[in-house]
C-alpha cells in the first residue's frame, strides 16, 4: 500500500495547473522515474479538469488509483496510490492537504498558477505511506482488536484459573477431613489407654 | 361478574323448582303455618289468602326478580361490548355495533337504577307492616342489587376507557402511516384501513379484482393493494421520483465517503462495547472463583486447628509416657513374675 504522488492543482480554468506537488518515486529505477513523473503529472491535471467543485473522485487506472477531491475555491487535490490503498484515508489525507494548503495561501497567490511551494506534504507523503499507522480511525481500530485480543487471552487464562481453584478447594476439602481424623484418632489414643 | 359468566337459560329449570316449591306450600300452608318462602312468586300468584302483606312481599320479590334479570341482560352485553372493545385491529372495527351497544347498556343502567330507587321505597313504605326478619332480608336484597348495579357500571366505565385508548393508538398508528410517506401511498393507505365490509368509493376499485380471490382474507386486501396502488405511483410522481434520483446521483460521491466514515465509526462503537462485554464477563468470572477461594481459605484454617490439636494431644500423650517410665518398668516386673511363677508352676 504505496502513496506515489501528492497534488494540489488548480482546476478553475480548462489547463489545470499543478500548484504543488510531491512524489515517491523510490519504487522505479532511475531511468524512468522522469517519464513517471511526467505521466503523474499529465494524469493528475486530466483528473483535475474532470472533478467537479464540491466533488470527490476516485479513478482507476492501469494498476493505480487516483483519490480526487475538488473544492469549490478552485482548487484540487490528487493523490496517486495503488489500488489496496483505503479509500477513506485517501480522501482524509485530502481534505486535511487542502484546508491546510487553503490556511497558508489566500486565493490571491494562487490564483495566477504560480507554483506554491507546501513542505508538508513531504512530510504527509511519508507518514501515510502505512495508513494504518497515520489514519486516527484505523490505528483506533488496529489498537481496539488488539486489546481485543489480549482480553479473549486474559478470559482463557481466568478460566484455568477457574479450574485450578476448584481443584484447590477439593484438595482443602480432602486435607482439613485428613486431618480431622488425626485429630479423634491422637484423642483416641489419649483417653482410650489411660491404663498405660 | 364470575356468577353471571355463562348467560344460559335456565327457566325451565327454574319452573320445575317452583312447582315443587307450590307443591311444598300448599302442603305447608294446609296447617296454617305462616309462609316460609315469601319470595317465590307464583307461588303467592297462585291465589291462596294473600294478605296484603304478602302481596306487597311478592311484589317486592317480583321487582326483585325482573331487577336481578335485567342486571344479569346488561352484564351479558357489557360482556359483548367489551370483547368488542378489545379487538385492536385497524380493519375490522365496527363503531356503529359499539355505538349501538354503549347506548343500549346506558340506557339499562338507568333504567335498572330506577327500579332500584322504586325497589327501596316499597321496602320502606313495607318495612312497618312486616315482620322483622323479612324487613331485614328485603333490606339485604335490596343492597345486594344495588352492588351489583354498582359492579356493572363500574365495569362499563372500564370498557369505554379501553375503547377510548385503542381508539386513540389506532389513531396514531394510521398517523404514523400517512405522514411519513409521500403521496402516492395515500390511496393505498384508504384502501387498506377500510374492512372489506364497509363499501366506499375509494375500495370499489380495490375489490373489483377481489372476487377471484375472495377465500384468502386479510391478505388479498394488502397485496391487491400494492398493484392498484403502483400505477397511481407509476402515473402521478415520476417527474418528482426523477427529480429525487438526480439530486441523489450529484450527492452521491460526498455520501458515499461520509457513509464509509460514518460505517468505520460504527464499526469502532461496537468494538468497544464489545470489549465492555468481555470486561464484564472477567469480572464475574473472577467474582465468582472469590467465594470459591474463600471456601479453601476456610479448610486450611481448620486444617490448622485439627493438626494443632492433634498434636496437643500427642503432647499429652507423650509426656504421660514419658513420666510413666516407671510404671510400665513396674508393670513389665509384674509380669515377668508371673511368667516364672507360670513356668516354675508348669515345670
């Protein structure tokens, strides 16, 4: 489950122009990680123009998967990942991209298709790379069925102790009558031959 | 209300017993010993010397008589109307029997009412010429009528209460299906909420293709419903069903995302009260093998008890050996003589 390409386009006129981008392009050998960049590029600009504002999209293509999610100020964001890749976090690593991307840039600065640059989406690209570690839903989920888990272990254990009490209670039940007997038997001894 | 449960005819019966009973009179009365059954009428009717006294008694008895039987009619028709009141069902109600009955048990009651009131003046306008035990029986009579005049009402106010309730959550019931559909079930719900013994305009429609299949009750009702009802649907509100489609295809995309989150929340919920659950169980599980431990902690105490005592004892024992060295060196010397004195006595 890879993220490759994190986008934020501009898709208020027809060309959509790309305002800030980051890749991950460690999975392709050197020679063709230009022309996959490229293509990421080219593909991510045609997804743009066909998101509607207000819309999310998801896209599959070849053995990708590309997440959209246009606002309604006129911009997008794309990312490129593979198909395992949940769509639920796709689209809330975009919505989160793009409020922040919204924060820092009034609609002023990008609204000439200057090139904006956004450093944290190198960071995002790297933390969502396991989603299960970054999304807060699925790492409640993961820690929940963990815990699970533990306590179907700690009711298994609680159970043999169960059994190992009751044995204990049996073998009590078997000493304290033991040694009742002992008793009678040592006052038996006592009263019966006063005689020695 | 327990006595008057099965309303049967027992006149015949009754009419034999009072032949008997004039039988008895007559022989009675022959002697001219006073009546000893006052009450039963025909026997006084029959035209042997009626005293005043004894007419009015039989008249009393008389007005006695038709009170108690017009209070055992109602009963029998409160008993109607209060099955009548009981059915819940939306199809089958049948407000003009009920209506018919409620007046009808009114009208009884008042009239019974009446008789009583009469009833109780001719005791007491009698209640000087007779004799004291008959005063006091009549008295009695008169307030057992009264009481269960009194039952009968009470029961009746009970059913009109239940009637007034299911009315009202019927009332409700049909609310719940008309307001929370659009239009086009309107016709379908007339249609449905009239029985098929009530002839209307609007189920002329859904009983013209009944009779082929009139043998199945209820059923046919509904299910013939839905067809007469989908062409109404299909005729009337397309432009509005095809509205409703559009807008739910342009929210689609943002309501299907919402849904999923929505769904993996829930999905978390339930893992949590799961995981309560499982906590909950531990704990009685837990709880339980408590008492058990309990239980050994009490064997191992009186494991203590029983081996300390046993060793006092064998303390006991022990030292009374030990002082009694003596005595047994004694007792072994006593012995040891009388084994020579046997073996010298022997050889």
């Amino acid at each position: 489950m890879k993220i490759l390409y994190i986008g934020v386009l501009r898709n208020e006129d027809q060309p959509a122009v790309e305002l800030c981008a980051e890749r991950d392009l460690s999975a392709y050998s050197r020679f063709t990680r230009t022309a996959v960049s490229e293509f990421m590029t080219l593909f991510s600009k045609t997804v743009a123009e066909t998101t509607k504002p207000g819309q999310r999209q998801d896209v599959e293509e070849q053995s990708y998967t590309f997440h959209a999610y246009a606002r309604s100020e006129g911009v997008a964001g794309i990312i490129i990942s593979d198909a395992e890749y949940p769509k639920l976090v796709a689209h809330q690593l975009l919505g989160k991209i793009l409020d922040e991307f919204l924060a820092r840039y009034p609609k002023s600065a990008w609204q000439t298709g200057k090139e904006c640059p956004f450093p944290a989406l190198k960071e995002y690209i790297v933390k969502y790379q396991d989603p299960a570690q970054a999304d807060s839903i699925m790492k409640l989920q993961r820690e929940l069925d963990e815990t699970k888990i533990i306590l179907h272990k700690t009711l298994e254990a609680a159970l043999g102790r169960g059994v190992k009490v009751s044995d204990l209670v049996e073998k009590s039940d078997g000493l304290s009558s033991q040694s009742k007997m002992f008793y009678k038997t040592s006052k038996k001894q006592n009263s019966c031959c006063t005689v020695m | 209300m327990a006595t008057t449960h099965t309303i049967q005819d027992r006149t015949a019966e009754f009419r034999s017993i009072l032949l008997q009973a004039q039988k008895t009179l007559a022989r009675q009365r022959r002697p001219g010993a006073p009546a000893s059954q006052p009450l039963l009428p025909s026997a006084s009717q029959n035209g042997t010397a009626t005293p005043p006294t004894r007419k009015q008694r039989s008249e009393f008895a008389r007005n006695a008589a038709a009170i108690g039987r017009g209070i055992s009619a109602t009963m029998g028709k409160l008993q109607r109307l209060g099955e009548l009141a009981k059915r819940k069902t939306l199809f089958d109600d049948r407000p003009v029997e009920i209506a018919e009955l409620t007046y009808v048990i009114k009208q009884d009651l008042a009239g019974l009412n009446q008789q009583i009131g009469q009833l109780q003046q001719l005791q007491r306008a009698s209640g000087t010429a007779t004799a004291k035990e008959e005063g006091e029986h009549n008295k009695n009579v008169v307030v057992l009528l009264q009481g269960k005049l009194a039952d009968v009402s009470v029961n009746f106010k009970e059913v009109l209460e239940v009637r007034t309730r299911n009315i009202q959550a019927s009332r409700s019931r049909q609310d719940n299906f008309v307001s929370a559909v659009g239009a086009h079930q309107q016709p379908q719900q007339q249609s449905r909420t009239d029985s098929p013994l009530y002839s209307t305009p609007s189920s002329a429609r859904a009983r013209s293709p009944k009779p082929p299949g009139t043998g199945q009750g209820q059923q046919d009702v509904l299910s013939l419903d839905n067809p007469s009802g989908n062409p109404l649907y299909a005729g009337q509100n397309t432009p509005q069903s095809q509205q409703q489609l559009q807008l739910l295809e342009e929210g689609s995309s943002t309501n299907t995302y919402i849904q999923q989150r929505g769904e993996a929340i829930e999905a978390i919920e339930r893992t949590i009260s799961e995981l309560g659950g499982i906590f909950g169980q531990l704990a009685q599980m837990v709880s339980e093998q408590a008492e058990q431990i309990q239980r050994i902690d009490a064997n191992t105490d009186d494991v203590v008890d029983n081996v300390e005592g046993a060793q006092r004892e064998l303390m006991k024992y022990w030292s009374r050996v030990q002082g009694n060295r003596w005595l047994v060196a004694k007792m072994f010397g006593v012995l040891m003589i009388f084994f020579l004195l046997w073996v010298l006595i022997a050889g």
